[in-house]
C-alpha cells in the first residue's frame, strides 16, 4: 500500500531506518525469526526496549507528557512498519500497551510518578492477572478475592494462562472485593509485586512446546492499598478500558505482512509441501494480501482517534478479531507449504538456542510451533465470540 508522506514524514522513516541499522544486530534478528511464541522472550524484548528507551521511542502511543515521543499518527505507522521490516523484537505489551494507559488514566499522582518511568525504563516487567479457571470469557465470574485488612489487601485465588509471569517483576489484576450487587460491580483493579511471599508460579507447556504461560496461586498474599488503582469496586471499568488497548493499540498490520512475506518466501524457494505456482497456494495469498490491506487501514483510523487522547473503543474489537483470524490464516498456510516437514517436531526450546544441528531447516524450524501457538489467538484477551458480540452490541446496535 503506498502512501503520501511528508518531507518531514520522509525524514523521518530515514531517522528510523538510521536507527535501525545501527541499534538491530543481527543475532536480534535472527533470534525474533526463530520465536514461536505469541511474545518475544524478555531475553530479546528487555535490551530493545532499553534502546528504545534511551532513543525516547519506548511508547509511541502515551502522550509527551508522561514520556512518549509525540508523533503523530503517520509517524507511529511509520516506524511500526518499518520495525516489522527490519525483525525487530516486540517489547512486551503488558506495561507499555496495557497497564501503562489504565495508569494514566485512572491512577493517582504519586503512582503515575513511580510505575510510569519504570514501565518507560523497562526496570519493570508485568504480567496480566485477568483469567481464571472457569473464568475466562465469563470474566466477571472471577474468585480471586482481595480482603481489606488495614492498609493492605490479603489476596487469596488463582489465575491462569498468565503469559510470562515466571519473568514478570509486577502484575496488575482483576480481584474480587465485593459479592454484593452484580458481579461486575464487587471487581477491583490492583498492581502486584510478584515477589511477594505467598505467591507460586506454576509453568504450562503450551501446544507449540513453549513456556510462555502460567498459573500463578495466591495464598494470603498482602498487598498495600495504595497499589489500588482508581476506586474501589470499579475495576470492571479499568479492566475493558485496559482490554480496548489489548485489542486495538497497536499496529499489528505490519508484522502481519511480514509473516506472510516469509510465506512466499518458503513456498517460492524451498516449498516442500505446496509451491507458489499452486493456484490454491496464490489464491490464499491473495485473500491474505487483501485482508492484511483492509486490517492496516482500520489501524490508521484508530491511531487518529489515540492521538486526540480517545481510547479505541468498541473496533478494537473488530481489530482484535481481523488481527487473530488473518495471523491463524497465515500460520495456516505456512504449514501447507512445509507439506511433510510440517510433522517434523523439535522440542528444545529457545529454537534460536540449540547447540547442535536442528532437525529441520532453520527458515522451516517455527513454521509447526507458531502454527500451534497462533490457535490461542482468537481465544485470549477475549475469544472471538465475544467480540463478535462486542460488534454487534456497540457497533451494529443490535
């Protein structure tokens, strides 16, 4: 897709071109092409978010006063775009995308002054204490309970498919305060340091083969009320605020053309399985092209609204939904084009660490593990049903 750009956009793409060659080595490369997982490890995510940090381009999306870069709209697709083509690592969403807006929005001043800088600094790292066992979609049905005993709350509960809460320092969490009333109404919003006693990180395996999520159990775990955000009891608000970020915050157009360039990639020289001239094979990629078309102009829509300080709002929703079905699409083809090496496991794990001659081709290595962790995609940060209700509800008016 071409656009129009400024000269001082121009300019710009160059100084983030600039930026790239020098800061991006190629073992970063390398190491984010060969990541299966939903997330970049924090071994690769940490070192690019610090330089990041240093060049003040950590978070594109917060506004200047509290540490963001103040681009604009083109200027964040631009360097999105540009951070996709050259495989850069992803920073973790959870402090910058997620928790990071809830605080600049609904926290208080003495918390905005102590979690903001270190989000910025990557000296904290979150993790997303939302789902539970039985409470997943129905999330308001949540059991984990947070009691008021003095300046501290005592938290006892489990959550679960915790992504990277055996790395996280901090969590921010839905907790129950209240039975009284509708269920949504007793949810409270509180920030967790992860080292306090009382806690245990129980690993998953996911189906790719990675470690990427966790149950985490809390057993009278104490945690100072002045970690409450907002009010007491409208932690249901926060958390689909928070959600509209998850959703629709980003720019997820970008990376997804690069997945599917990889594709071509595969099925143009290597295609084991099915070859690009397969006019099935062009075809999907085709519909993939267009799709990913549709999905980035959406994307720039939103990007206006965040730069006038809105929040996504109910598209998010469409993003979250176009975003997990177009990524599924593309995994879905990758595999295909593998054909029979697609049956080929390898269980170590990081792939980008093995000491000895890997089982498959190193471009062919992810394709079966991505392929498998990519199934979460229409199922976390709200399944696709629910945002199919969503639509309907908010944007529809059905």
């Amino acid at each position: 897709m071409n656009f129009s750009f400024t000269e001082e956009e121009l300019a710009f793409r160059q100084e983030v071109r600039d930026f790239l060659a020098e800061t991006l080595t190629p073992e970063m490369k390398r190491n984010e092409a060969l990541t299966p997982s939903v997330f970049s490890d924090r071994a690769q995510s940490d070192p690019w978010h610090k330089a990041l940090a240093r060049k003040g381009w950590a978070a594109p999306f917060w506004p200047k006063e509290y540490g963001g870069p103040g681009w604009t709209p083109a200027q964040r697709w631009i360097f999105a775009t540009e951070c996709a083509r050259a495989g850069a690592p992803s920073t973790s969403p959870m402090g910058i995308s997620m928790v990071g807006p809830v605080i600049i929005r609904f926290g208080t001043p003495e918390q905005k002054a102590y979690y903001l800088p270190r989000i910025l600094n990557c000296e904290d790292y979150w993790c997303q204490g939302y789902s539970e066992p039985g409470s997943g979609s129905d999330l308001a049905s949540l059991k984990t309970r947070a009691v008021r005993d003095g300046d501290h709350y005592v938290i006892n509960g489990t959550k679960i498919w915790t992504t990277h809460a055996h790395e996280a320092n901090m969590m921010f969490a839905l907790v129950r305060t209240d039975d009284t009333g509708r269920k949504q109404e007793g949810i409270s919003f509180i920030l967790i340091d992860m080292k306090s006693p009382g806690i245990t990180i129980r690993p998953i395996i996911t189906i790719g083969g990675d470690h990427e999520v966790n149950q985490v159990f809390f057993d009278d775990v104490r945690v100072p009320v002045a970690n409450l955000i907002g009010e007491e009891g409208k932690g249901w608000t926060y958390g689909k605020y928070l959600l509209e970020f998850e959703r629709g915050g980003g720019i997820a157009a970008a990376r997804l053309r690069r997945g599917l360039n990889h594709v071509v990639a595969l099925a143009s020289e290597h295609a084991p399985g099915l070859p690009i001239d397969d006019p099935v094979i062009a075809a999907r990629i085709s519909e993939i092209e267009i799709d990913i078309d549709a999905l980035e102009m959406t994307e720039l829509r939103i990007m206006s609204a965040l730069q006038t300080g809105q929040n996504p709002g109910a598209v998010s929703s469409l993003l979250k939904l176009r975003n997990s079905e177009i990524k599924q699409a593309i995994t879905r083809l990758a595999v295909d084009v593998l054909g029979y090496d697609a049956l080929v496991w390898e269980p170590r794990r990081p792939l980008y660490g093995l000491n000895s001659e890997p089982t498959l081709p190193e471009v062919e290595l992810p394709v079966t593990p991505e392929y498998l962790n990519s199934r979460a995609f229409t199922i976390f940060g709200g399944s696709s049903e629910v945002q199919r209700d969503i639509i309907a509800k908010l944007m529809v008016g059905l």
